[in-house]
C-alpha cells in the first residue's frame, strides 16, 4: 500500500490549466466516515465491546507500518501545511470513498498499465460487485465531479487527503500504503501516436536486451510504459542515443504550448530540467507532466526518489461520461517528505500535566464496578473533584493525564508515577487529596525547578501561565 499521499485537483475549463490535490490518513467505511474514541490501555485492564482473541498477532502487514510520536508529527504538519496553502489558492477540500468501483480505475488509468495489471488491491464484496482499494486519488475526485453534473462553475479546485494502496515492493519513503524539477511534454493525441510508432520501431529493434516485464509492454501496445521501466536493462535501451525522444515529435500547437509552460516558470525563477523520457505511468495524462525529484542521500537512499509528481490530462472528464474538460493535478507522498523534512520545522507538542491523586484515609470500601484491582477506592467525591480539576485544565488548553481511580495512589506508588512524569517531560504534577478538596485548592508542582505551592482551583491556569517555561510551552 503507498503512504498518505497529498496533492491536488483543478478542473477547469477547456485549454485552462487546473492543479492542487493531497492525501494524508482518513479512515472511512461504505461511503460514511467513522470517528474513532481514544483506546486506553492500561496494565490488567483493557476497556471492550467485543471478545478478543488472546495472543500474539504479529507486526503490521508488510510494506504498511504504525505512525506514531515524531513521525506522526512530522505527517501532521506536512498535511496542515499542504490544506493551508491550499486554502489560500481557493481549493476546496473533498473526500472520497478509500475504494470505488474497479472500472473506475480500469476505464481512467489504462486497462494495460502496470498499476491496474499488477498492483490494485481489488476484491469482490458480497454483492458480487469488483471493488478496488483506491491506488491513486486523481479518478475518485474526477469521478465525483462528473457525478454531481454540475459543469456551469468553472473552474472547480480540489485538494483531497487520504491513504492510497498499491501493491509494489516497498521502497524507501514509499510503501505499499503511501506520505531537481523535472518536465516534459506527452503532446496532444496526435503527437503521442507519431512517437508511439517511432518508439515502437525502435524498441523492436532492442527486443533481446529488454526486460520480460517490457517484452510483454511492448507486445500489447504500452510502449510509453518501457521508458518508466526501473530495469537497469530498459534503463540502458530508453537513454541510449538513437533512442527517439517525444519532444522531436510535437505537434506545433504542442510545442508552443511546452515553451509557454516553461517561459512561466522561468518568469517564476523556479529552476527545471527538461527530461525528454519523463513518462507518467497512467493513462490519462496529456501534454506537460512533471516531478520533483529528490538526489540521492542519507534520507531517500542511494538513487533518485520523487516526491511530488502530477501533469495535465485533457481528456479524463470525459472518459467518465463528462463534457471535454480538461484538468491538472499533483500529488505528493507524505511519508517521502517527512523522510526530507526539516525536523524543526515541526512544532514540539505541548508538555503534559499529571493530575494525581494524593492518598487519604477517607477511603471507600472496595467495589469492583469502580477498582478493577481489588483495591480501596477513593471517595467519589474526591474521584469526581479530581476529575474536575482535570476537565478545567483541558478546557483551559491544557494537555492533561490524570491518575484518580486510587490503585496506585500511594506511598511507592505514587513515586513511581512522578517518574513517569518526569520521563514524559511533564510541566507540573498538580495533587489532589482531602484537604484541597475540603480547600477547593490544588497542590502544584513545578517540575522544572521543585517549587511546590498551594493553588485555589479559579487561579490555577493563571499559576500554569504565569511560571509556564520558555519552551517548550505548556499549551
């Protein structure tokens, strides 16, 4: 499966330009999203609707892996930073099932490309219906445009984010769930098939030194697909000189058309290199096409790596039953970009405060619905004053864990969760006990510098404030 992708879609109108989509990690079910409750896990206790297996499962599936801690921060912010440029090129956000129907992807990337042959998740549901977990977002948005019919306003923007699937081999930054400027122009219609023919004639020629992958390319008709071919052995064919290249083959209306695309970005001072073999491996896309492209190094490993790809497709819209409107888009796999992302860029998330509860001698008797451990549990009213204190911290912008249900509330106990508190770089431990109850007072607990006061509970956001360190902040 490939890593969260992020990108973007305009769909404009004929002869216009359109661009931006993205992905990052949705989940959603039939059509509807699903909002998932935080998961607390705790030592001999584990909070469930439904009988588990008990036992081992193993790791995650190969070529997906966990996002967690740093990493997921550094996800987090690619995407946030991606939906506010976005926003500000007026691109509306859209999201679309994580599958669609098989054909979908069939009819718009090309029945004989590599990722509808080989790499599509694809299963029959219940109903006998060919489903595919979606490989790319770019068919999903188009097919929902053309769904709605609503080709009067135009141009429409989009920009999407979501996990994407693909089964290929894992490769650095790009798994099999998916987060230099190079261009190049595919032509129009007419120039692709002059190439075609060309290119064809060629590597006929070179038959014996191609690989099998593009012996069988070439044998039903994909001959554009061998110049994407990572074998070292394609690779050798494709780059030698007598090799044609498209740009020999442009059409007039594509060539000015491939000039005016570079003239912008020089006026935009954005540095490019035209790459005469630069093919994107999916069927609807026409005229320019473009990646960034990453060198090689300690982060993407010893060979090139792209990390932002996209291109002009003329004639999607209309394989899906719409009207000829044409379109551009990009995307992006977030886990590559974190792989080259400035880590400190990435804001440092807030540090925690730990709301303890102190042991007292105004215990209740032991009742099982309320300590899963057997043991004496605290007074509800000192349980709920804790937990108020804890709710009011969290209103005011606080991160928050609190330790209440009285289990490990003291002596020793207690010790060991100021570790814990400590290791998890907390701000403050803030104890409740009988007397603060009894004062509607806290006791706060700088850990940072040791200083330890009496806080009335309607001022303690002002205290946290007031001794909040320089960095990093509380909030």
């Amino acid at each position: 499966m490939w890593p969260h992708l992020w990108g973007g879609r305009l769909v404009c109108t004929s002869g216009a330009w359109s661009g931006v989509a993205y992905a990052v990690g949705w989940s959603g079910c039939h059509g509807g999203a699903a909002l998932a409750g935080p998961l607390w896990l705790q030592r001999g206790y584990v909070s469930s609707a439904a009988a588990v297996a008990t036992g081992p499962v193993g790791g995650a599936p190969r070529g997906t892996h966990d996002i967690e801690g740093g990493e997921l921060a550094a996800h987090r912010f690619i995407v946030d930073t991606a939906r506010r440029v976005a926003s500000r090129y007026a691109f509306e956000e859209v999201q679309t099932p994580m599958f669609e129907t098989t054909q979908v992807f069939q009819r718009s990337l090309g029945g004989d490309s590599d990722v509808v042959m080989k790499e599509m998740y694809t299963f029959d549901d219940k109903g006998g219906n060919s489903l595919t977990l979606r490989p790319e977002g770019t068919a999903g948005v188009v097919r929902a445009f053309v769904s709605k019919k609503d080709f009067g306003d135009l141009p429409r923007r989009y920009f999407y984010s979501g996990p994407m699937f693909r089964y290929e081999r894992p490769q650095k930054g790009r798994l099999r769930q998916f987060h230099q400027l190079e261009v190049n122009s595919l032509g129009d219609a007419e120039s692709r098939e002059r190439y075609r023919t060309a290119l064809r004639e060629y590597l006929s020629t070179q038959r014996t030194f191609l690989s099998a992958d593009s012996v069988l390319r070439l044998d039903r008709g994909s001959e554009l697909r061998v110049l994407d071919s990572k074998d070292a052995s394609d690779q050798q064919v494709v780059r030698a000189a007598e090799c044609p290249v498209l740009v020999d083959y442009l059409s007039e209306q594509s060539r000015d058309h491939f000039q005016q695309v570079c003239g912008l970005l020089t006026q935009l001072d954005l540095s490019f290199v035209v790459n005469p073999r630069l093919v994107r491996g999916l069927d609807y896309y026409g005229q320019t096409v473009f990646e960034f492209v990453g060198q090689p190094g300690p982060q993407l490993g010893p060979q090139q790596a792209t990390l932002l790809a996209g291109g002009v497709y003329d004639s999607l819209v209309s394989t899906f039953g719409g009207p000829a409107i044409s379109g551009v888009g990009w995307a992006a796999g977030v886990e590559r970009l974190a792989l080259v992302l400035d880590r400190t860029l990435v804001p440092t998330p807030p540090r925690p405060l730990y709301v303890l509860l102190v042991a007292t001698d105004d215990l209740a008797p032991a009742d099982d619905t309320i300590s899963h451990l057997n043991k004496p549990a605290p007074a509800p009213a000192l349980v709920g004053y804790a937990m108020r204190v804890s709710e009011q911290l969290r209103r005011d912008g606080f991160v928050v864990v609190q330790k209440v249900d009285g289990s490990e509330g003291s002596g020793g106990k207690l010790r060991k969760w100021m570790k814990k508190a400590v290791k998890a770089n907390a701000a403050a431990a803030v104890f409740v006990g009988a007397d603060e109850l009894a004062a509607n007072a806290v006791t706060l607990k700088l850990l940072d510098t040791g200083d330890q006061r009496t806080v009335a509970l309607p001022q303690l956001a002002d205290a946290l404030h007031q001794h909040r360190p320089s960095a990093p902040t509380f909030l």
